[in-house]
C-alpha cells in the first residue's frame, strides 16, 4: 500500500508535521511576520522580506510616479491573491483534489480623494472582487467545500475583513 506525500505539488509530510506541532503546542502556532521598506525616491521604494531580494514599489505615471513597479494597493490585492492561492493549494491537497489549472483574478476600488487630501473619508478600498477559476476533476459537492474552507482560512483575506489595529510610530 502506497501512501501519498504530495499533491498538487504540496509536500502533505511537512504540513502535517506542522499540524502535529501545533496541536502538540498551541504557542507554536503564534508567528510574527516582517517587512522592511526604503523609500527611494519620489514614489519609489523597495521592501525587504527574510533574504529575498527587493521587491520594488512605484505608482503609475497618471498618479505621479514612474511607473516602474506595481503601486502598493495592486501588491495588496496581489498578496489577497497569492494567499487564496496557497489555501486551495494546501486545502485541495489535503482534501485529496488534485488541481490541473488555478486562476485567481482580484480587483478593486480605491476613491483618489482621501488619499490626495481633497475630501474626508475612506482612502482603502471600498470593495474588492475576487473570481477564482479552479480547474479540476473533483465533484461539486468537494469543489463548493474547498471553497467555503478557503474563504474561511485565508490570513490575507480575514486581515481585510476585519479591523486591525495599525500602529504608525516615529522612530
């Protein structure tokens, strides 16, 4: 009897000896994440992530900038992305779905006017949309629970859900 260990390209051994540990240690499950970023000039800056090289930031030229890398709010609606993406990945895997093709297209709204100082309010996103084409072979039954776990599992999308507490301090 064989036994499987990956699917879907997820190594199912190392999530499950992270399950393990966690239900062995619930404090294991308790993590801080961090970013470092520098500002390089006019609309530009790099962030800084463990060892990974910078990944750049720019705002289009219509918004005063030169429009060499994604603005800050389509890297937001990209993590949404990239996370959905991680949870069908490890849920699909778990759940014994194998996936042929993952689509995850994210958009949404931004009113300019806070955020250029012409009028109070809300500077985020007021909406945000999210199609996933999920191509597979399991039933619908399996395929509408996969989806209900990932919505109800996503770190990113449960942080734009809900409110945050954001503290902005000098140094």
């Amino acid at each position: 009897m064989s036994v499987t260990t990956s699917l879907n390209q997820v190594d199912l051994e190392a999530v499950g000896a992270l399950v393990g540990k966690i239900q062995q240690d619930p404090e294991a499950a308790q993590t801080t994440w961090a970013a470092n970023v520098r500002w390089a000039g006019a609309f530009r800056s790099e962030s800084q992530v463990r060892s990974f090289p910078p990944t750049a930031s720019d705002e289009p030229t219509g918004l005063g900038g030169s429009d060499t890398a994604p603005n800050p709010v389509e890297q937001l609606l990209s993590a949404l992305g990239n996370c959905l993406a991680v949870g069908y990945a490890a849920n699909a895997s778990v759940a014994g779905i194998a996936i042929k093709d993952l689509k995850i297209a994210v958009d949404g709204d931004v009113d300019l006017r806070s955020f250029l100082g012409l009028a109070p309010g809300h500077a985020g996103f007021s909406a945000i949309r999210v199609r996933v084409d999920l191509d597979t072979d399991a039933d619908a039954e399996a395929v509408a629970e996969l989806h209900r776990k990932v919505a109800a599992s996503s770190p990113v999308g449960h942080t734009l859900q809900a409110a945050v507490p954001v503290e902005i301090t000098p140094a």
